[in-house]
C-alpha cells in the first residue's frame, strides 16, 4: 500500500514539473512571430531580428501604414 501512495505520488510531482517546463513557444522563431503579426493584420513583414531579451522586431505594414513591430516572447505586440 505504501509503495502504491508513493508511486502516485512521484507521478503527480512528474506530471507538475513537466507542465511547468512546457510553454508557448510559438514566438520562438522569426515565422511564429511573423505569424502572431499576420493574425492582427500587419502584412509585408521583413526584417525580423531576434534582441537578447528574446523579443522580435522588425518592419511591417498595416492598414497601409508602415511601422517598426515588435513580438515580445510572451506574445504581446507594440508598434512605432
């Protein structure tokens, strides 16, 4: 019985970490942070160049307007 509770519990300290290690990594490279910008309208996006800090900036267009984009890592979006 003690072996059975002690194996459910490493299961679920298991389970916990590896969900904590596992997250959106879809701005991880230039096309998913191409891609989270395509989804708020913005078309024509070059120059896409990854910052130390793990954001993504580069040139984009929207509505006619071209402006300087960033994609921080956690998905939020800025224009200048």
């Amino acid at each position: 019985m003690i072996r059975l509770v002690l194996g459910l519990g490493l299961l679920a300290v298991a389970g916990s970490a590896s969900a904590q290690t596992t997250r959106n990594q879809s701005n991880a490279t230039a096309a998913g942070a191409a891609q989270r910008l395509q989804s708020l309208g913005y078309k024509d996006i070059h120059d896409m160049r990854r910052g130390p800090d793990g954001q993504w900036t580069g040139k984009a267009t929207r509505n006619g307007v071209p402006a300087t984009v960033t994609v921080q890592p956690q998905g939020t979006t800025t224009s200048r």
